[in-house]
C-alpha cells in the first residue's frame, strides 16, 4: 500500500508539467553600510558624530591632563609631604581618576546613543526605499553584502556586480532621479 502510494507520487511529480505561473526569481543585492555613509543624510550625520567625538575626546583628555599633573606632584613630592597631606593627595587622586573613568564611560554611552539614533532614523528611511525600489523592479530578495556581514551566517559570499542596487538606493534615498523635469 505504502509502496504504491510512492509510486504514484512519483509519477504524478515527474509528468505534471511545472506550474506555469511561477514567478522567475529576481535577485537584488545591497551594501546596507555603503548606503548609509554615502546618503546626504548619513554624511550629515557622520560630520556632527565626529564633532561630538572630537569635543568630548577634549573634555576627557583635560581631565586626563589633571589626573597626569596631580600624579606626576605626588611623585614629586610624595617625600616632602607629611603622611596626612600625601595620603590626601592620593585619596583625591583616586576620586579624580573615579570620576574620568565615570565620565569616559558616560561619553562612550551618548556617542553610542547619538549614533544609534543617528543611523536608526536613516535606516528606516533606506528600508522603505529599498522595498519601495524592490517592488517597481520586481526585485523576488534583496540581500545584504555589507564587508561587517561577512563570515556570519546568511552573508553574501560573491555576487554579480550587476546585482547590486546600492548606489541606486542611495541615488533614490538623496532625491536624485533621471527625470529632468524633476528638481535634484
């Protein structure tokens, strides 16, 4: 019974012609961080992440320099002290270099911030894109080929140059578009 049932599966795949109208897969490839630094937006953001960057890289080192000073004094002075001043010296170390660690760590948490918010507000505008130029070409997927993906599961080892729609994307993503009629 059951080797009958086989067979005539079988027969029916093997003589059953295609279904014909399967559509023809359309493949479509994208390089997600090449789209987001290279939009207008995406530069935008680039250039004030690097001035926050640059302002509290010169915030902390300030504090640095204190920290540096106030030690290179204790050092310098640690054998002229009394044993109160040295040991008062040292606790006030402590609490400076307590609060350029704490300080170092709550910049590092608002950069990641700032560029989280940054970038998640472009990529929700590059998505709708990507769909949006996924659909007019009758794009079947869109796969991700960012050099960050590689080596993780689902990444695109090698692709036809041909299949990437990145700088379409960006092209769509600044405004810009092939009809005169239209401003840039």
């Amino acid at each position: 019974m059951l080797k009958r049932a086989f067979i005539i599966a079988i027969s029916a795949i093997t003589l059953c012609p295609p279904h014909g109208s399967a559509a023809e897969l359309k493949i479509g490839v994208i390089d997600m961080q090449r789209a987001l630094g290279e939009t207008e937006d995406g530069k935008d953001a680039l250039q004030k992440l690097k001035a926050k960057l640059d302002a509290d890289y010169k915030v902390l080192q300030a504090k640095q320099e204190e920290l540096k000073k106030l030690e290179d004094e204790i050092a310098q002075q640690g054998y002229m002290l009394s044993e109160s001043a040295k040991t008062q010296k040292q606790e006030k170390l402590r609490q400076m270099a307590r609060e350029f660690e704490k300080a170092r760590e709550e910049k590092n948490k608002e950069f990641v911030e700032a560029q989280k918010e940054a970038t998640g507000k472009i990529l929700k505008k590059l998505d709708e894109i990507i769909k949006n130029h996924a659909s007019s070409e009758g794009l079947t997927i869109i796969f991700e080929s960012s050099p960050q993906s590689k080596g993780m599961q689902g990444s695109v080892v090698w692709y036809d140059k041909k299949l990437d729609v990145t700088d379409k994307v960006i092209e769509l993503y600044n405004g810009a578009t092939t009809d005169p009629k239209k401003p840039r």
